[in-house]
C-alpha cells in the first residue's frame, strides 16, 4: 500500500524511515487514505487480511475504513454508532 494525497489534506505525517503520508488533521485527529497495489486487491478479494503498523511510541485509537467511489466511507470502525 501507499498513501495517497486527497483533497483536504493539511499536514504531512513522516517518520525515520517510513513513507510521508498526506493527512487531514482536524479537531477529531488524523485521516490518511492508501491505494493498494493490483497484487494486494488480489490477496484480499482472495480473503487475505490487511495488516496494520504504525511508527509511534504509543496506541492512539485507530480505525479503518474504505472509501466508496462515491467519496463516502464505508467501515470506519473508529466511530461508533
């Protein structure tokens, strides 16, 4: 996967060694969005699962989701309700 600008982003979010990431931060926190490359579609319309990292010194709560192509998002399992 890799990060993707979208419209809105604000912030670029980097680390040592690690890819910087285009973000919309607001009052809420952070949003990024990744495109996956064809081999990763495949792997997961196969039932793969995704596995997620993150470069930090602590667990912020973290959700995941997948944009439509509508823009909406689908999944984003940090909200309730």
């Amino acid at each position: 996967m890799k990060p993707v600008p979208f419209e809105g982003c604000n912030v670029i979010l980097s680390s040592p060694g690690c890819y910087d990431v285009p973000a919309l931060k607001d009052e809420g926190g952070f949003t990024t969005l990744w495109t996956f490359t064809n081999e990763e579609r495949i792997a997961i319309a196969e039932g793969c699962d995704l596995v997620f990292s993150m470069a930090s010194h602590g667990w912020p709560p973290v959700g995941m989701g997948v944009r439509a192509k509508d823009g909406t998002i689908v999944g984003d399992a940090i909200r309730k309700g």
